[in-house]
C-alpha cells in the first residue's frame, strides 16, 4: 500500500471510532469514554497485520460490532469495549485472557472468554454439530449473557459483509444464521436485526426469490408512501383535536416475512395485501400510557372499520420478550387490509432495543429485566437428555410460535405457545404438578391431555398420587420444557423396571444353572439381538423375554463351546458378526404423521440416514417417500419451499411398541364386579386401558375392555388375573 493509501485509510478508521462514540444509545461518562479508547487501541495494534476477504483493513470488522452494540441493541461501555475486543484473543498471540484481565478487568475478560469460546465452537460444519454448539453457546448465559448479544452483532455484520465469500460458504453461514441465531435474536426481544437477519439469510439461500421480491417491493414503494400519506391523513385531524404528540410511520414488511405469506398462503405478490405496517407512536408520561393507546385505538377504528380478530393487546399482557403494542387490522383505503401498531416512545423503544431499553427505563437493578428470560432458558438447557437437534428444534418452536394467555383457577395469568396442551400448562405451573396430572379441565369441562388450549382459556389440573408419565405423553406435550421432564421420568421408570428385571434375569438363571456375570449378559445381548444391557434387563422387567426364551438361550450356550471348536477346525476366524439388517428391520422401523403408520419410502442418497437419526419424509414427485436427516443439507430448502410435502417422521424401537386389542369377558353380575375389574387392568402398570362397556341380563353379565398392551406376555397374564375375580366364568381376547 502507498503511503497515501495508508493515510487515507488510519483517517477512515479514526472516524469510524469517532462515529461510534457518537451513535451510542447509552450515555458514556468520561470513564467509559477512556474504556473504550483503551479497548479500541489494543484491538487496533491486534489486527494490524489482518485484512478481511474484501481486502479492507480487519479493525472496520470490531469497530463495526461495537457500532451495532452501542446504536442498534444500545448496550453500555463494557459490552462497546468487549465488542472492539471480541476477537483479539483468538486471533492474536500476543494478548491472553489474563492480559484483558489486568487492562479492562474481570467482567470485560468474561464476555471476551466468552465470545472467544463461541467462535472456536463454530469451525464445525455439521447441523448437529452446530446444534451442540449453540447449546453450548446458550450455556455461557452462566458468565454473561451480553457474550449472545455481541455474538449477534458480530453474526449481523458477517451477514452484511458477505459479498466477497464463496457461494458455499455464503450459504452455510446463511443457513446457519437461519436456522440458530434469528430466532435468538427474536428470543431476545431484538426484533429489527432479527428482521435484518432473516432478510440477509435469504438473500444468499434463496438468492433469486430474495432479489425479485426486493424489486417487486421497490418498484411499489412509490405507490406504498402516497397510501400511507392517504390513511394518515384521513385520521390526524381527529388526533390532533385530542391534542395528542405523535408521529405516523409507514414500514415494509421484511421480505423473509412477505416470502413466507407468499408460501403460506398460496398466492403471488401482488395478492399479499399487508406489505407494510402503519406504526402510530405517540408521546406519553407512565401514567398515562395505556389510556392513551386505547385512545388512539378508539380513533383508528372510528374512521376505520377493524376486523375483530385481529386485534392483538400486548399492552395488558406484554409477550414474554417485554414486547408491548396494540396491534388493529383495520379496512383502510381502496378497501385493503392495513395492519396498525400503536406503541409509545417507550414501548417502540422497547421493541427495536429489547432489553437495553429496559435498562433505560427500570429503576433500580438493570438486570432484573433479564432474570425471568434467563431463568426460562436455564430450565431448558438443564435437561441434557434431549439430542441437541431436537433442543435447537424445542427451543425454536418455544420461541416462535405465536403466544396464548391462560388463567389458572386462581386468576393468574400464564403465557404459553400456541398449541400448548393441558400437559404444557401443568408441567408450567411446576414439575410435581406436571408428573402427577390425572385429567384437566379446560373453562369447567373435562378435556383430554391432547386438547389445544386457546387464549383466555382457565384452565384446572387434576391430579393423583398413583399416576406416572406414560409415552403417550410424549406426543400430547409441545413445550420443551414438559418433553424434557416427561424423557427424564420415561428413562427413570425404565431403569426401575431395569432393576427388577436384572434381579428376575439372576433367579431365572440360577434355575438354568448360569450365573450373571458380565460374559452371560454380552452373550444374552448377543442372543436376543439388542444393544445394551440396559435393554436386556428392562425386556425381563416387562416380560418381553419369558421363560422359553431363556431356555433356548441355555441351550444355544451348551452347544456354543462344540461349534466353537468346529469352527475352529473349518476357519480359524472370529465368530460371525450379528446379520446388522435383522436387528435394523427387527428393533428400529419407521413410521409416518402423527398416527404413525407404515408406508413403503427410499433412504435418500444426499445424506444416507440410518436408524436411530433424526428425519423426515418428503413426498417426491416419482419415487415416492423419500426419507432425509433432518440436518441433511438440503432439509432447509426443502421444508421452506415444499412444506406441504415433508411428513413427519420417526424412528421406533418395534419391541417396545405398543398393541390395542379388545377383551371379553362373561360371568355372574354382582356388587362392585366392575370395581374389581378396573382395580386388576390397572394395578398391571404396562396396560392401558382405553375404553369399557358392560351390559348385564338376569343377573348375568357381559363385557367388552378395549386394552393396549406392550406385548402378548403381558396380555396373558392380565387374562389370567382377570379369570381369578370371583364370578367372572369366561375370558377371551376377540
């Protein structure tokens, strides 16, 4: 470089340190000034030798974070200084983390460390991989959680400067920005860069789409502006009379958000009719906030006619990211639909700063803001039982579903996602109430664990002494919270039948004259083909693996030393592998939708699932069900622009299956015959009973139980249980 060149350059980076003390959201003392003066020259001499892709100087990259943190998410000096820093320690050898230690203190070498980790974690490609990191990276809300908020920043600017990189990677950081750090900075309450982000991943996954819709939009901002000039001026007389201090802007919707109503809705552009949002923000003290957006709704909706069901009141109950407005779809001019947001300065604060602005506006403790949220994630990210994947895809449903507001019998209000079941707001209310629900009842009427609650539901939990979690739960559950609770209680129950299967396993054995010892059991896992020892222990417990079966195993046992030393004789090699594809087909089938059936489907070659993974089925257009890893690198593409053709898919252990199947009964009616009856179907813990009738005649009765059963062994010994009630003359299985 020329020394002119390099002039020019030191001149840019001055003012671009000079522009960033300038746009800070947050007021900076002498103090903080001189922090991150400091912060900004030793990440100058760290990356004096470093040049990004596009060949500019590295430094723009930190100072340009630090700008996003310090204008866009408006957080204070330290998170400024930790973001000039974010990549110092990793990318220069001669600053340590002790070294950020003893120049900027503790809580700056925290967020840095922090950060440092994060990028370390990211080198990998994989989704899961990526998954476990985010989990990772959701962990270190423990140390601080301004390390997510800085680490979005510097995802935001990656994106905007992404021009230079190849295609590839464009798209892999796209995906990944779609897929992890958009609905984060949604969860964060940092709605304007999530927006930013999810534009940004389109633009480079789904390059041609993003580019027509961008043209589309700008060809009719023209048209957009004098519409909105046209329904403002239709109502400023009439706010202006209330004497109110406001301001009326027009917004685009994000093209990610018009792109998703286009596929959602079937229709083209031209037919999505809320392109844009008009947002009324006004002046108001505290007190009277609320009154006054109610004010201006009843305004609105004198000149306009609204549509009932879409008015949205986050002012009485605000979302759960600190979210508040007053959301109307009114009937606006040339009879098109027009979205209204009424907020105050405040709460359009609130909504483009998130947490910042809550800082700005609390008194006392800054961080109480954040404590809910954060405890709300710890919950989730305390249950390591869920494959990471699965947690990312929890995380996201949790977070982007739309929210429903229902009442315990007591009034209080409790936000949940839409959705949610009687099970979700159970397991909301407290783990203990969750593990021991009964039944519910939604607005006084009983209604099943499964039924979708809507908002302004009340909601009541019956609960018993006597109830476990059963796997049906799995599927009436939505919320990650329940799911998680429900796996835990699920592998518990299936350890303690584990427990008395092993000590039943050591009698029964002892009678075939074999000990239990670690070479009986991997020959027996062996034998009956399964894959722990916990499964081996847990198929005794049920029942799975009777008496006959262990006698064949004995027997296999003895002859076992004389074909060793045949083949030892044939070939001297080792004993053959166990045939893989009988144990595949025999303990792990697929099943499709939510009833679970069984269809014909290929594995797809793109990215070969195998039992066990995470997949779905995408219906093709010639080869039928096609089956893909739900991170296989082109599920993104696929579940965007052919929803309608992914069906939900999933693995299932076929011994552990469940069975219906219908009893009959007959015999001598008398007094609490029927007690009798239900108390033995339900003192046998693995059968569930699903439905019952009974009619007698002269003193004779006959009855019909419909049951489901794990397996044939356990039916048996509930129809010899049956037959042992005293007047009960006939059972059968119909």
């Amino acid at each position: 470089m020329t020394e002119e060149a390099i002039e020019k350059e030191n001149a840019e980076i001055a003012k671009a340190y000079k522009d960033l003390l300038k746009v800070s959201y947050q007021t900076l003392t002498t103090e903080d000034k001189k922090l991150i003066r400091q912060a900004f020259e030793v990440a100058l001499d760290a990356h004096k030798d470093q040049r990004r892709k596009s060949g500019e100087a590295y430094i723009f990259h930190p100072i340009a974070v630090a700008r996003i943190v310090a204008s866009e998410i408006g957080l204070d000096a330290t998170s400024i200084a930790s973001a000039l820093l974010h990549d110092v320690v990793e990318d220069s050898p001669d600053y340590t983390k002790d070294d950020i230690a003893r120049l900027f203190g503790e809580t700056v070498a925290r967020i840095v460390d922090g950060l440092t980790k994060i990028s370390s974690l990211s080198k990998e490609t994989d989704v899961s991989t990526q998954a476990e990191n985010f989990r990772k990276m959701l962990l270190t809300l423990n140390d601080d959680v301004r390390v997510i908020i800085i680490k979005i920043a510097d995802r935001l600017h990656n994106m905007q400067t992404m021009d230079s990189m190849r295609p590839d990677k464009q798209e892999k950081i796209a995906s990944e920005t779609l897929y992890i750090y958009a609905p984060l900075a949604h969860r964060i309450g940092l709605y304007n860069i999530k927006t930013e982000l999810e534009d940004l991943g389109m633009k480079y996954t789904e390059p041609e789409i993003y580019n027509d819709i961008l043209e589309k939009m700008q060809e009719s901002k023209q048209e957009q502006d004098e519409y909105i000039n046209a329904f403002s001026k239709v109502i400023e007389d009439s706010l202006d009379k209330e004497g109110l201090n406001y301001e009326i802007k027009g917004r685009p919707k994000s093209i990610y958000s018009i792109r998703k109503k286009i596929v959602k809705q079937g229709v083209d552009f031209d037919e999505v009719y809320d392109k844009f949002a008009v947002r009324i923000i006004y002046k108001s003290d505290s007190k009277n906030e609320k009154f006054l957006a109610w004010k201006i709704y009843s305004i609105v909706t004198d000149h306009f006619t609204p549509n009932p069901i879409r008015l949205r009141d986050w002012i009485s109950s605000p979302k759960s990211t600190g979210y508040e407005a007053l959301h109307i779809t009114v009937m606006g001019p040339k009879n098109r639909w027009v979205e209204v947001q009424v907020r105050s300065e405040r709460m359009n604060e609130i909504a483009e700063k998130g947490y910042a602005a809550h800082y700005k506006y609390k008194e006392g403790n800054a961080e109480d803001a954040l404590d809910t949220w954060i405890n709300k994630l710890q919950e989730a990210l305390e249950s390591n039982e869920t494959n990471a994947v699965d947690f990312v895809e929890q995380f996201k449903l949790n977070l982007y579903s739309k929210e429903i507001f229902v009442f315990s019998p007591k009034g209080d209000l409790k936000s949940l996602p839409k959705g949610a079941t009687p099970l979700d707001f159970a397991f909301s209310v407290h783990t203990q109430v969750g593990m021991k629900t009964r039944g519910a009842k939604v607005n006084g009427k009983l209604v099943p664990l499964s039924h979708e609650l809507n908002s302004g539901d009340q909601v009541e939990i019956l609960t018993s002494e006597n109830i476990k979690p059963n796997r049906n739960w799995l599927d009436y559950a939505t919320t990650a919270r329940a799911l998680s609770k429900i796996k835990s209680a699920l592998k518990a129950d299936k350890k303690e039948l584990a427990e008395d299967g092993k000590e039943i396993l050591r009698r029964k054995l002892k009678q075939l004259k074999i000990a239990l010892d670690e070479k009986s059991i991997n020959e027996m896992v062996t034998h009956f083909k399964l894959k722990t020892s916990l499964d081996l222990f847990y198929r005794v417990g049920i029942g799975t693996i009777d008496n006959p079966m262990l006698k064949d195993y004995a027997s296999s046992r003895s002859n076992m030393f004389m074909s060793y030393i045949k083949n030892r004789i044939r070939k001297p090699s080792v004993a053959p592998d166990i045939d893989k594809d009988e144990i595949t087909s025999k303990y792990d089938q697929l099943v499709f939708g939510k009833e679970e059936e069984k269809l014909d489907y290929k594995l797809s070659t793109c990215c070969n699932p195998i039992p066990g993974d995470p997949v779905f089925g995408f219906l093709t257009i010639n080869d039928g069900i096609k089956v893909h890893k739900k991170n296989c690198p082109n599920a993104l593409s696929m579940q965007s622009n052919y929803a309608y053709r992914v069906m939900i898919a999933k693995w299932i252990d076929s011994s552990q299956q469940v069975f219906a199947t219908q009893i009959k009964l007959s015999g001598i009616d008398n007094l609490g015959l029927v007690n009798n009856i239900t108390q033995v179907i339900s003192s046998n813990m693995h059968v569930n009973m699903k439905s019952i009738s009974f009619e007698s005649d002269d003193g004779i009765f006959t009855g019909k139980i419909n049951v489901v059963v794990p397996n044939i062994t356990m039916l048996k010994k509930l129809i010899d249980n049956l037959k042992k009630i005293n007047g009960i003359d006939k059972v059968t299985r119909v």
